[in-house]
C-alpha cells in the first residue's frame, strides 16, 4: 500500500510539476468543485465551524465562504505540488517578503527568534522562501507522514533552499541542540493540542469560542527568551503572496505567562476574520473542551 501511494504521489507530482501556473489554476478550479459538491470533504466539519464561529452571517455568507474555503485549499494542495519543481526566483517573487529588514537587529546581534504562522493562505512555501531572502538560518517543525517514502521527499524538498527539518515530537530537544546557534525557528502554532498536549494547554476566546491553544511559543520563548515574530501570509493575487513581519514581543522574560501566546491569538484572530475564506477550516478545532479547573 505505501508503494502504491508513493507511485501515485509521484505521478501526481510530477504532473503538477510540468503544468504552467495558468494551467494548474484551471486545474484547481475543477479539483475545488469536486472537493465541494462531488465527495464534499469535511463539509460538515467545515459547515459547522463557519456557523459556530459565525452564527449571525446569513446562509448566502456561509455558502460562499465554503466554496471559497475549497478553492484556496486545492490552490494550496497543487502549489504544494508544484513547489518540487520550481525555481528559486519564481519562490522568492511568488512568496515575498516584505519587510525582510525587520530581522536586521536580531542577525546583528546573533540572536534566535521564533517565527508563528499558522495555516492560513500558503504556508508551505514558507520554508523555501524564507532562506532566499534574508540572511538567516532556518529550522522549520512539521508532522512527519506515515509513508516514509513519501515523507523523505516532502522533507528534501522543503529543506531545498537551506531550511532544516524537525519533528514537532523533537520539538524541545531541537531548541537544545542549536541553543548555542543563532536561528528563526518556523512553527505554525494554531492546530489543536493532540494526545498529551491537551493537559498543557492555554485556553483563549477564540473567534467567539473557548479555544485551546499549543503551549508551545510560550514554553520555548520564555525559556530562552528568544523574540517572537508573527508572519502574515497574504494571497495578493493566486499564485503571489507577501509575507509581513510583525514582532510580537521582544523580551518574553518580561511578559506573564500566557501573554505571548495571547498576543498570537488576537493577531490571528484578527487576520482570520478579514478574510475567514484563507485559513483551514476543515480542521477539527475545537474538538477539545475545557476540563472543570483548567
């Protein structure tokens, strides 16, 4: 079973990697529609989401936001795909950050930061564009895949332009490793806690909602006191995104506990209701609920 998904990742990839963007976008548009109307992925998770969060918004609002919600997820799916083949100047033109020289004083004075995203619009190329343009090195958490066939491909791909690769279960132990090397550490910090990570939680109001949160930016910057950055991914046009930089805290050893984290979730709060139809509605993310105490 896992060659069989590996050839057709392959085929699927190498398909993607040979279409111009004009084409794939034609592709997407089709591949949307089936995600929607055909197998209805997730509709119910993503219908229910969209009420809960947004209960006074009329039918008409909900029904538009969903189709909405497909498109930019097989536009992230295929430009996932066509990442394999692309070259660095089309990465950094497509992906463009643009206010780069926020980082200036970190570099200078050798010091790490942590960089929060979240799956918001295409997150993806992150790892690729972020190398191309500043002067930094990067390590990168993401969720290994069960195919490890699969997994090593997607792990040498994103890692092309010079980004290291950690696991989230590696998570503490990767800060240890390169505690004594200057790094941005690239974490997408708004899926929900899974397993054990739910008893170390931070619950915010979220979108509304009594929502749990990764404790993960909290623990890790206030360690080592490293500034945090939020990073602003914004569909310009499809296919062409600018990434803006904003600090959220600069000594985190000067903040209360859970304020760092807060700081993320009102940023992100505030991005996502701009244009709800960019972020991965189809997640299940609010699952969990609040244990009497916690």
């Amino acid at each position: 079973m896992n060659l069989l998904l590996a050839a057709l990742f392959y085929f699927f990839a190498g398909l993607i990697g040979i279409m111009p963007f004009w084409l794939i976008y034609q592709f997407s548009n089709f591949a949307s529609f089936v995600l929607g109307k055909g197998i209805k992925y997730r509709r119910k998770v993503i219908l229910e989401n969209l009420q809960q969060t947004f209960p006074d918004k009329p039918k008409q609002w909900i029904d538009e936001t969903i189709s909405k919600t497909y498109l930019n997820l097989s536009d992230n799916l295929l430009e996932s795909f066509k990442s394999f083949t692309m070259l660095k100047s089309s990465i950094r033109k497509r992906h463009k950050i643009v206010n780069p020289e926020l980082l200036d004083k970190y570099i200078k004075n050798k010091q790490s930061v942590i960089g929060v995203t979240a799956h918001y619009n295409n997150w993806e190329w992150g790892s690729l564009s972020a190398g191309l343009q500043t002067n930094y090195n990067y390590i990168a958490f993401y969720k290994p895949l069960s195919n490890s066939i699969i997994n090593k491909t997607l792990k040498n791909s994103r890692s092309k332009c010079g980004t290291k690769l950690a696991s989230i279960a590696n998570t503490s132990s990767t800060f240890e490793s390169y505690k004594n090397e200057p790094h941005i550490y690239l974490m997408a910090a708004d899926q929900s806690p899974s397993g054990t990570q739910i008893k170390n939680a931070l619950w915010f109001d979220f979108l509304g909602r009594d929502t749990a949160f990764l404790h993960g930016i909290e623990k890790h910057s206030r360690n080592n006191n490293f500034p945090v950055v939020y990073i602003d991914i914004q569909r310009i046009k499809r296919g062409y995104y600018e990434v803006t930089l904003q600090e959220l805290c600069d000594n985190p050893s000067e903040l209360t506990d859970g304020e760092i984290t807060e700081r993320y979730v009102r940023k992100l709060e505030d991005v996502i209701s701009k244009k709800p139809e960019n972020w991965l509605w189809s997640h299940r993310r609010w699952k969990h609920k609040r244990n009497k105490g916690e």
